[in-house]
C-alpha cells in the first residue's frame, strides 16, 4: 500500500476500533440506567449503581465526538485529495478555501456545543454542526451513491450524525423535563441511531470492497459494472 491508501483506511479504521466499542458501551449502560429508573419508580432495590447514568452521558458524549470526527475525516480525504489532484486550488480557490473554512467552522462549532448550557446556543452549535456536515457532504467530490440512497454509506453515516448532534443537544434538557418528554424523543432517536450504525457496519464492508488500491484504480474503473465484466488484461 502506498501513503495515500493508509490515509484512505483511516476513516473505517478508526470507526471499527474507536467508534463501535464505544456503541457497545453506550448501549450497555443505557439498558442499565433505565432498568435501575425503572426499579426506582416502582419502588424495588437493585444492585445497579447510580453512577450508570452518568456514565452514559459521558460515553454518549464521547460516542457522539467519535461519529461526528469520523464522518469529517471521511469526508476531508476524497474532497482534499481528489481537489490536490484535479488542481483545484489554482481552477477553483474560492471553493478550495471554502471548504477548509467550513471543517474547521464544523470543528468549532461543535466543541462549542459541548459547552454550552443556554438553550439558545446550544441550537444554534448544533445547527451550525450540522449543516457544516451537510455543506461539505455535498460537495462534488463525495461518492454518495445517490442512485442506491436507500443502502447508501453516506447517507446512513450523515443521518446517524445528525442524531449523535441532536443527542448531544438536548442533554440538559432531558434533565430539566420532569414529564421525560425529551427522554423519550432522545431514546426513540437513538434507537433509530443505532439501527443506521448497523447499516453503516453492513454498507461499510461493502464499500471497501469495492474500493481498489491507487495503483489499481486505473485499470478496476474501467469495469463495466453494469454487466459485470473487465477488460482482459494484455
């Protein structure tokens, strides 16, 4: 493998050895916290401890860290690669900046959104995070598989994003709200989150499946996929 295919494995290496385990852990600890919640309410005694619910948020929040940097850094390198090799920077500048200015505005904005407590803000963080994400998701440069949307890799990465985001957003107000509204959106979305995490595991697979190394590219691209067939080689 040549630099540039270690620069490419980064993006699924680090989802499978940072990002899963911790979706695991977060999973795990969720069950846990509203089974004591559960036992509680009703009065019951349970050997599960009150620090469960704490320890969820924190790695809630680190899973949530994880999936949105994971889906920047694999956005940053077919964008920044494929714009070096086309020469973007001398055809299109203004693009070429502009995209640098939106990752790192993404990246601020969302170690902003941790911090903050003012409802407002917190809006405004996840907003401006969020359509970072989407601004530079739609740059020509990303392969998102519009024609197959319904098992597209992109799109089930930008989704389960968006409700890492959310999740991320709404903590304080999940505390706040004696009548669990906010927790019951948050475990709804998360459920649905969890679902899209399994797909991005499924069409992850797949994708680097079909992915060549650089120095095969040239010859792999010019498959006919339709039909299944390459050129014999001379």
């Amino acid at each position: 493998m040549e630099l540039q295919d270690i620069f490419a494995l980064l993006h699924p290496a680090i989802a499978i050895v940072v990002v899963f385990p911790l979706i695991g852990i977060v999973v795990n600890r969720a069950l846990l916290t509203r089974q004591r919640r559960l036992l509680v309410a009703d009065g019951g005694k349970t050997k599960i401890p009150p620090v469960v619910g704490s320890e969820h948020v924190a790695m809630g929040n680190w899973l949530s860290g994880s999936v949105v940097g994971v889906a920047l850094l694999g956005m940053a390198y077919p964008i920044f690669s494929k714009m070096l090799s086309n020469d973007t920077i001398t055809k299109e500048p203004f693009r070429f900046f502009f995209a640098i200015a939106i990752f790192l505005l993404t990246i601020a904005s969302f170690a902003l959104l941790f911090k903050a407590r003012v409802k407002l803000w917190r809006g405004i963080f996840a907003t401006f995070t969020g359509m970072g994400l989407m601004i530079l998701g739609f740059q020509p440069e990303i392969f998102r598989r519009d024609n197959e949307w319904f098992v597209s890799h992109y799109y089930y990465g930008m989704i389960a994003s968006l409700l890492m985001i959310f999740s991320v957003a709404i903590v304080q107000d999940i505390y706040q709200d004696r009548e669990n509204r906010w927790r019951r959106v948050h475990i709804i979305l998360n459920c649905l989150a969890l679902l899209f995490f399994i797909g991005q595991g499924m069409t992850g697979a797949r994708d680097l499946l079909e992915i060549p190394l650089h120095w095969q590219s040239q010859y792999i691209y010019q498959c006919d996929y339709t039909n299944k067939t390459c050129p014999q080689p001379k």
